[in-house]
C-alpha cells in the first residue's frame, strides 16, 4: 500500500518549514493508484489539543490519488505536530514522520504515527543582518593574547599564575587538593584590543568573548559582579575603548551572560566574605537573599548541577529582573550602552521562557539591532528541559543559538561516519524546523571552550582517555596530516552552509586539545602566519567577497555516497557547492540545475555547459568545490 507525504517537497506542505501566525500551509497526502479511501484525515495538535481536519481530493497526478487539506495556523507561536489517517473498509492506516523525526519522506504506522513538526512563529520576527551575514571569533580572554601595555594586578593571591603556552593545569593536585580551575596565563582585554587588525585581517565581524565579569576562577562562569571587568582583564573604560576600536574596524563585540548562577564568591551570595556587602550566605536580610533557594540556611543551597560554588538564581525574583534586565541601569544594558552588540546567553535551557522573553523585550528596546544567542546543545525549535517545551524560536526569544547539531553533523560527515544522504537529512531538518530568521543566524561552529578541539577530533585521536592521558597525549606525523586535510574540507564546508560561521580562537592556526581546560590553551602566536592561517583567510574571503554565500538561500541538489553538493543564490548571484569527503574515492556526481534556469557553472577559469539542464561533475578524494552559477539571462 503505497502512501507519501514529504514535508521537504513544496507540493506536499506549502510554505516549507516555520510559518508566521495565522498563516496557512497547505499539506497533500499522496494514495497510490487504486486506492480509494473511505476517508483521510490530517491530525494535529496543539499543546495538548488534539484536533482532526478531513482532507478533500485534490487531482490525480503521477499514478496517484492526491488529498488535500489548508491548516490555518494559531495566533500565538506554538509548535504543531501532525499526522495523516487514511480509512479503507473501516481499518485505518496512519502517516507520519520517519523514525528519525528529520522531516521530508515519512512512513505508515499500524498506530500512534510520529508527527511531522511546524514552528508557528511571530510574523514580525527579525534578527540582526549583521549576524547573519557575519563571520565570528570567540575568544576566551585569558589564553588569547597578553598585552604589552596592560600588567593585571599583582596583589592578587587567590589565584595560579602560569607561563604562556603551559599546560592547563588539569588534576585537583596541581591545585592544592581541589579542583579550583583558578590558574591564569594573563590574557586580557588589551591584549585583544592589541590584535584587533589581526582579527579584522582574518576577515572577522563578529567577536564573541567568553565571560569577562569578574570572577574567581579563569573562565568566569562563576560571576563575582555583573557590573565589573575582572581586573585580570582589564576594566570598564578598556572594554568600551575595545567595542569602539572594534567598530573603526568593522567589528562587534558580543559578551557571555551567565544568568542562570552566579559565583558563591560573589557580592550576591558572599559565602567567603570577599565583599563588603552583606550577601544572601551571611543574612536573610540581604537585598540578594531572595535570588537563592536554601534548603537548609546557609549552608544547604540549590547549586547547578551540584557545584557549591555555582549557586542557583531563582530568575524571576523581581528585584532580580530589574537589576538583570528591566532597571533603567539593568546589566544587560549597562554594557550595551557601553558598546556590546548582544549577548550569548549560557545554559539558556535553564533559563525560564519568560525570563528570556523579558530580556528580548528590554534589550530590543535599548537597541533593536542587538543580538540574542543561546546556548542549546539539541534541535532548538523542539527542545523540552525540566519537563517543558521550549518557546525559543517563536519570535519572541532569541535570535539565534549555537548550532550543536551542525557540528556533529559537519565532523561524522568529514570523518566518514555518516554519508551525504544522512548530512543533508539532518541540515534539513534544522532548516525545516527553525524559523528562516533564526536558521541564517545559527552560529555555526566547529570547536568552543566547552568541547574538544576540532584539530584533534579529526585527526582521528582516541576518546576516553584519562586527564593526565590526554595531558600527555601527542599526534602522530600521520594524526598531524589527517587533522590538516580534513580541517581544510570541514571550514570550507562551514563557511558555505547558511548561518554565521564561528572561529574558537587558535582554530585557524591549528590549536590541538581535549575537552575542558584543554581545548583552552594558550594562542601560540608563532603559527599566526602560517599556511593554515592562510587558507582561513582566503576561506572567510570567500564567503564575504560572495553574495550568495553570505546571505544567499539554500538548497541540496545532490547526494549520493560520500559526495553531497547545494545551490546558494540571491536574485543576482549563485553558487553551486559539491564536497566529497571520501578519503580514496573520486564521485561522478549527475546535477541537475535546469529547473533554477542555471545553464553554466564557471570555476577555477574552467566554464562548463548544461546538456540538458544536468552537469556530469567529477570530484577527488577529500575535495571542496565552489562553482559560480550562470543562468541563461545572464549570458544575454
């Protein structure tokens, strides 16, 4: 019994992907021939409202039966689920989505069938053009550059310092018994402010900085006060005078907003007394005792994740909210009045919506082309945490998040684990389900201070190792040539998907490492000229010396084996992308491109001719290649 709906076909479900309140998709179910039900219902529900829609029919087209039915979408951003029932002699068979709920070609169920997804989504939902079209660097402030006019203060006694270039320090030993991550090589602002025309030489637009508040420990997760550069960085006029060099050169500065916990050694919590305030640790009656739950005062606190010294903010204390967010000197305006562009918002999942909503509503009010990124580690249209689905793209939340699902796809993809059919399935999905607003911002990045270096992971090196293992840990001559070849074919395929391609400082340069503190070594400054720093700069050239690149629509045309290629295009420009990461195999790759009116595709001075709409390509072993489209108007 043939049964067919594809949610990535246009004459299937029209429009494709999210669609604005109180829109109207049309969705057509596809009956073999001979088959006439006695019914067909479109399913769908709404939160938990399960609704029916009959489907009337449609045409008879291509040896089938085709049914049809136009939802009109809710007023409010929600997600919609939905199925098909097909009657015949009183059985019923259902239509859903496949197993691995990626959308397009479905599969018949004898019951409950998995739902296809809509993300119904604010019409006036808009993100900042400069995100999308941008190219990012994320930098974590104390391993990138020492400053040669900037000295942090040498009082200090609550922390390790150590030699640029050393070893993290990794084991609670090297600490004196605890695990403190407190070990400091002296990067700072300056020394950011310094490389700036190295940073907008690369090509960068776009500078994301881990947390720079101050804070005990060397990442900075740990907010000592929201309102202060940690003096090991720098301070507030540095900062401002960082963001306005970095807009003379074309840049933004985005910073991490830890709001979800603050430091135990903080002004709010104050357990080791460090501040003159009176913190929530030393008396109920401190203006910050609110902002904690306390089982068992003072002692027995909600923590995250169970570290002590991460305690917990109940998010929605209103004296919180105004001096996070609503103040007329809230936090995350006071550092966009001092030149920031938005903020990355750390385990936002732990975040509540209407918190989230709150902050969108403040910030664009302060400054409507600010940006809002959150950090999701899964398809962020669907996400549930602690029991609750997410409203994250429904307009109304943020503008975009990191692109975890990306990157696991980009490296098996690389690596050779999963083949073309599969990476586009799963591109897809995300392009389905994310509004288009939210999908051309997606930062995507291929390594971050919370995973391991993607130098490392391609070439090849063994998971499970022991700290000290991965301390000690060196790469073969042949580890070295893998990660070299592999990490060329990976970046040009990063920076020519849609979305805003991310650099982890040091990437370019090749920086090896484990998962945390490894992947946050020190920038080694004698490789900044390098051929691999090269190659980056001329990749990141490419995309922004190319319209279609930067900001053009996207489309998989092909893919078969290992090879997979798409169109990206703007009314005035297109380019056509083909990428086989196959380690031995030359592909032979039949693309058709007729139905865009593409007649010609034109590279490396080399012009070839459609016969028939379709181009017989054929590309190496581990090769990129970027075509530029020509349509026949343009030969006119």
């Amino acid at each position: 019994m043939k049964i067919e709906h594809n949610s990535h076909n246009a004459f299937c479900r029209t429009p494709f992907g999210a669609a604005p309140c109180v829109s109207d998709v049309t969705l057509r179910l596809l009956l073999g021939d001979g088959m006439w039900p006695d019914s067909v219902l479109l399913r769908y529900a709404i939160g938990e409202s399960a609704h029916t829609l009959p489907m009337h029919f449609h045409s008879h087209m291509l040896g089938a039966n085709v049914f049809e039915a136009v939802l009109t979408l809710p007023s409010e951003p929600c997600l919609v689920f939905y199925s098909f029932e097909a009657s015949f002699g009183g059985s019923a068979v259902y239509y859903g989505n496949n197993p691995q709920r990626r959308g397009g070609l479905g599969a018949q169920y004898l019951q409950d069938p998995i739902p296809y997804q809509i993300t119904v989504y604010d019409g006036g939902f808009h993100t900042p053009d400069w995100l999308k079209e941008g190219v990012m660097y994320q930098i974590f402030p104390d391993r990138f550059a020492k400053s040669t006019a900037y000295a942090p203060p040498v009082e200090r006694d609550d922390i390790i310092r150590r030699e640029w270039g050393d070893t993290p320090y990794h084991t609670p030993g090297q600490f004196g018994g605890t695990y403190l991550a407190n070990d400091m090589f002296g990067g700072s602002l300056a020394g950011i402010l310094e490389k700036l025309p190295y940073l907008a030489d690369l090509g960068v637009t776009v500078l994301y900085l881990n947390p720079i508040f101050e804070a005990f420990s060397n990442h900075k997760y740990d907010t000592g006060d929201y309102e202060k550069v940690d003096p090991m960085f720098g301070d507030e006029e540095l900062f401002t005078k960082l963001c306005a060099a970095a807009k003379e050169l074309g840049i933004r500065v985005i910073l991490d907003g830890v709001f979800n916990h603050t430091g135990s050694d903080s002004k709010y919590f104050n357990k080791d007394g460090k501040y003159p305030a009176t913190g929530a640790y030393q008396s109920k009656q401190s203006p910050y005792f609110d902002w904690y739950s306390f089982s068992e005062y003072p002692d027995k606190y909600e923590c995250w994740w169970g570290i002590k010294t991460l305690p917990r903010v109940k998010a929605m204390t209103p004296s919180y909210l105004d001096y996070i967010l609503t103040g007329e000197n809230a936090v995350i305006k006071q550092w966009i009045r001092r030149g920031a562009s938005g903020w990355r918002l750390d385990v936002v999942d732990e975040l509540p919506d209407e918190f989230v909503k709150i902050l969108r509503r403040e910030l664009k009010q302060e400054n409507p082309d600010a940006a809002i990124i959150g950090e999701v580690w899964e398809d962020a249209s669907n996400k549930t945490s602690y029991g609750s689905l997410r409203e994250y793209f429904g307009g109304r939340e943020l503008d975009s998040v990191m692109n975890y699902p990306l990157r696991a796809a980009m490296i098996a993809f690389v690596m050779g684990k999963i083949d073309a059919v599969e990476f586009n399935s799963i591109l897809f999905s995300l392009y389905e389900n994310y509004p288009r607003e939210a999908f051309f911002a997606a930062m995507n990045f291929l390594s971050s201070h919370d995973t391991p270096r993607v130098y490392t992971v391609l070439s090849g090196a063994p998971d499970g190792l022991t700290r000290e293992q991965q301390a000690a840990y060196t790469l073969t001559p042949q580890q070295h040539e893998a990660a070299q070849r592999r990490i060329r074919l990976i970046t040009q395929l990063q920076f020519a998907l849609p979305g805003l391609p991310s650099i982890f400082y040091g990437d370019e340069i090749g920086t090896e490492g484990f998962g945390d503190p490894f992947c946050r070594a020190c920038f080694d400054w004698g490789k900044a000229d390098g051929e691999l720093h090269a190659f980056f700069r001329s990749v990141i050239a490419m995309r922004k010396q190319s319209p279609a690149l930067a900001r053009g629509e996207y489309t998989p045309i092909y893919g078969g084996g290992q090879t997979c290629g798409f169109l990206r295009y703007t009314p005035t420009d297109a380019c056509f992308v083909l990428i086989n990461t196959d380690e031995t195999l030359t592909w032979n790759a039949p693309v058709e491109l007729g139905r865009f009116g593409i007649c010609r595709l034109e590279r490396d001075g080399v012009t070839l001719t459609a016969e028939n709409g379709r181009f017989a390509l054929s590309i190496g072993p581990m090769c990129f290649q970027l075509y530029h489209a020509k349509t026949k108007e343009e030969q006119q």
